[in-house]
C-alpha cells in the first residue's frame, strides 16, 4: 500500500497500469503456440525431416539458455511487476509471490527464442525462398503481440519487455 509511481524509474513509469486479467490470459495465446511451433514445423518440412533431431537438439539448447537467463535474472533482480503500483489492481495480484518476478519479460523471451529459431532455421534450409521474410515477420509480430499484451495486462514494463526481447531473439538466432 505504500507503494508510488515515484518509486519507479523515469523510463518505465508512465507504464504503471492496474492488472488486467483478459489481456493476461489472452498472452499466453501466442506463447502456447510458439513453443511448439518449431519442433511440429521440423516434421513438417522435407529438408529440415531428416536433421529432425539434431534440430529439435538446438531448439531444446535454445530454450534452455533462455530459460536459465530468465531464472537467473529473477533471483537476482527482485522486481516489482508495474500492476502492484497500481491501487486499481486486486489486492491478491498485488501482493502475489509472482508479482516480484517482473525483470525480465520471460513470456515475451520465449516466443521470441522459438519463433526466431524457427525463421533462422529456415532461412538455413531454404536460403533463396521469399519466404524466410514472412518467417522473420511472423516472428516479429508474435513476439511484439507477446510483449503488448504482457505491457497491457500490466505485468511488464518497458525495460523488462526489451531485455525479454533482446534476450529471446539473440537466442533464437544465433543458437
């Protein structure tokens, strides 16, 4: 209860807003669907078939470092999700263990570690098709669309949603 805006840094304090539970629910979405989007797209495609396990080896790789930065990052970094500022939100999400994990955004991290994965892989198997940019834009849109809505359900700010990116889409491409 004591909790203020002015506790919050510059950057990420007009982002301060009461939890949303639709829109949370709703995040999730693309983040069920991304995770096993590479390894049923493995399957899938007749050059990528036969290194299916290698692959699903990398992705498992990929998931994993993403993973253990985002298990590291909030055992060190206790931060405060921008929903608890806010006396709008429930007094149960407010005080909720899970709203001390807020650095950095691990939703966002994953779909993009999944779906920028995926886009690389392809781009790997297939290096003169268009459709490698519809791949990359996919997942660009997933993962924007992951790190709006986790912004909007007020579980993440800014700062936690760009490392989460970053994080997420590094992993993806360069595993």
């Amino acid at each position: 209860l004591s909790l203020t805006k002015s506790d919050v840094n510059w950057f990420d304090r007009w982002a301060i807003r009461p939890y949303n539970r639709g829109v949370d629910k709703a995040s999730y979405i693309p983040f069920y669907a991304a995770i096993p989007y590479p390894i049923i797209f493995f399957g899938l495609d007749k050059k990528m078939r036969k290194d299916y396990l290698e692959l699903s080896f990398l992705y498992l790789q990929a998931m994993c470092i993403t993973g253990a930065l985002y298990t590291t990052s909030v055992h060190y970094f206790s931060r405060l999700r921008p929903l608890v500022y806010d006396p709008a939100s429930p007094m149960n999400e407010r005080t909720s263990s899970n709203s001390r994990n807020a650095f950095f955004a691990g939703h966002v991290a994953l779909v993009g570690t999944s779906t920028f994965f995926m886009a690389q892989v392809f781009a790997d198997y297939h290096p003169d098709s268009k459709l490698k940019w519809v791949m990359y834009g996919a997942a660009g849109i997933a993962t924007g669309a992951t790190a709006y809505m986790r912004h909007k359900a007020g579980e993440h700010f800014p700062s936690d949603i760009i490392v989460g990116t970053a994080v997420g889409t590094l992993s993806g491409l360069l595993v």
